[in-house]
C-alpha cells in the first residue's frame, strides 16, 4: 500500500466531478503526458488516493481521500472525465489543510506524486 496526493484541476477544480464518480485522474492527454499515463497504471488495488491542491510553498488542501478498488484502468473511452482514471472508493470527502511541512523538496505542486513526508502520511491515515 501507498499514498498518492492527486491535483483536480483542469480549466477548474473537478474535485466534486471526481468524488461523484467514484474515481481519480487526469486530463493529460497520452501524448502530452505520456509519463502520467503510466503513473495511473501503476496503481494498484488498497493504494490509499488523496485529492489535493497544493501550489509551490502553499499548506496541502486535502478535498478527499480514497482507496483504489480494482484494476480497471478508465479512460476517454468509458469515462467522460479523464484521459486515464482509476475508480476509487471515497473513505472521506470532508475538506481540510495539512500544514505544509519544512523540507528541502517539494513536489506536491505536481499532479500526482507518491507521498512520503511521514507526518503528511500519518494526518491522511488517521483522517480515514
């Protein structure tokens, strides 16, 4: 298992869109994100997800955190919403801000990203 913060942001926030459906993703196309389409494949069944926002030096705006339920991999093809998705399972859609933590490196401004920081991973744990 692992965590992965994942942005909602495509010409505005799709976070509700996201948490409706039941799923994640992003809007990239194959083609100009090639490297986020394979990052979607990598998921795998019990990853915990967390729908963020989270620009360069600002605190993590957590707007839901799930689980990954199968192995579907969604596209344009079966869902309007994203180029490359994963259907999630919503444990908790109350919206909340996890002080930004003193590092050297952050990639939290990125669209997605396996999360690391522990006491990021503790606060997403006990909120679900």
């Amino acid at each position: 298992m692992a965590i992965y913060g994942i942005g909602a942001y495509y010409d505005g926030d799709v976070s509700d869109e996201f948490i409706d459906n039941n799923i994640v993703g992003t809007g990239w196309n194959l083609n100009d994100a090639p490297e986020l389409h394979l990052y979607f494949r990598t998921l795998k069944v019990g990853d915990i997800v967390y729908i963020k926002s989270a620009a360069f030096g600002q605190d993590i705006a957590v707007k839901a955190i799930g689980v990954i339920t199968n192995n579907d991999i969604l596209s344009t093809a079966n869902h309007y919403l994203t180029e490359i998705g994963r259907n999630v399972r919503w444990l908790n859609t109350d919206k909340f801000t996890i002080p930004r933590p003193a590092e050297k490196n952050n990639v939290r401004a990125n669209t997605t990203y396996e999360e690391f920081h522990p006491l990021v991973q503790q606060e997403i744990i006990r909120r679900i």
